[in-house]
C-alpha cells in the first residue's frame, strides 16, 4: 500500500515514518510542501499523511491543492491537539478520514493504522465477494 508523508516538523515526520515502517503493507514516500503533494499527480497513493496547522496558511494551501485534484484519496491530516475542535468543519469539506493529532502517542496511531487496514480490507472482501457472485455462472434447474 502507498502512503504519502508531507509534514514540516522533522520530529512528526519521522515519528510518523518509523511508525507507518512497522507495518509491511505500507510503503512510504516522504514529501515537501507543494513538490511533495504533487508527487500524486504522476502517482497513486492509497493514503496520504498531510500536517496542517490552521494557523499557517501555507499548509491549509497544501491541504487545498490536495484536493483541488484528488478527491479520492484517504487523507489523515496530523495536526496540534488544540486544533482538532478548530478544524472539525474542515473534516467534511475536504473530506478527511481522520486527524492525528500531535505529540503523537504511538498507541493511538497504530490503533488508527490498524483500523484502517481492517476497513480496507474487509471493502477489499466485499468487492471481490461481489464481482464473485455476478460473475458465477446462474444454478440449472
């Protein structure tokens, strides 16, 4: 599964990192700023890690730009606990799948991590299930 990482903060970023490294399904590519977003234009991403901190603008443009051309992808946007409550109406606007919220605390980010690959998953499941079933040829009487 690939996973694109944009986040300033070095510390964040490589907490975030080594943590997302720990599960062999994600293969992670770090970015920068506008650069690093754009590496989804030539590129599919299953999920993307994105920091933003509402207080500086530069990095609610990133999160615009996002989704200005992808409107797909699952995006966790990590952000400073006290901006969740800040952020809540940008949750469906730029339809985010969740906020990590930071200082991280490793157990809540591998409970998310873990939620996110048993929901995958289980669509994965229901999507073969389903092409299973119209593609089955019909019982004969």
């Amino acid at each position: 599964m690939e996973v694109l990482l944009v986040e300033k903060d070095p510390l964040i970023r490589d907490q975030v990192k080594v943590g997302l490294q720990q599960f062999p399904e994600f293969h992670v590519t770090v970015g920068t700023g506008h650069a690093g977003i754009n590496e989804m234009r030539g590129r599919h991403f299953d999920c993307v890690f994105l920091g933003v901190d509402p207080r500086q603008k530069d990095t609610v443009k990133l999160l615009h730009h996002l989704r200005s051309f992808d409107t797909t992808t699952e995006l966790f946007v990590l952000t400073a606990s006290r901006n969740v409550r800040d952020m809540a109406v940008d949750k469906t606007k730029y339809d985010i799948h969740s906020f990590v919220q930071t200082p991280l605390v490793v157990k809540d980010l591998f409970g998310l991590l873990g939620r996110f690959l048993e929901r995958r998953t289980e669509r994965q499941n229901t999507t073969l299930r389903k092409s299973a079933r119209q593609g089955a040829p019909a019982a004969r009487s």
